[in-house]
C-alpha cells in the first residue's frame, strides 16, 4: 500500500493512503506523513517520529514481538 507513496526529502514520505503519521522499518527507518497534514502541524510531527528513530523505537518494538512470539505458548 505505501509503493504509491511521494518522496518528499531525505527519508520523508508522502501518503494519503494513512490518516496517521508513522515510521517504518529498522535498518533505514522512513516517515509517512498523511498528504494532508497542515503545515502548521508538520514541523511538531517530524520532530515527534524523529525522536521516535532517535530512540531506536523500531528496533525495540520488532524485539518485543520476538519475544512475545517466543513466549507465546509459555505455560
């Protein structure tokens, strides 16, 4: 579904497919913003998921459901 995202800069993405901004994947993590966020939001939200790739987020969500996949069927 994000194939026909726009590439706006660096690893900013463009969709309107999503009504929510988010980041997504591990080794190169990218940015999907809604194609209609006002600008006046924009800047507050970049910083938001920046913080969020900063903090490794991604690499820590993708642990904790290995390990939840790991324990699934732990008595």
């Amino acid at each position: 579904r994000l194939k026909h995202a726009v590439h706006e800069k660096d690893n900013i993405w463009r969709t309107d497919l999503f009504g929510t901004p988010f980041v997504l994947g591990f080794l190169h993590p990218k940015i999907y913003l809604p194609a209609n966020l006002s600008p006046g939001d924009t800047p507050h939200i970049l910083l938001h998921e920046q913080i969020h790739i900063r903090r490794h987020d991604p690499l820590w969500k993708l642990l904790a459901f290995c390990i939840l996949c790991m324990h699934w069927f732990n008595p």
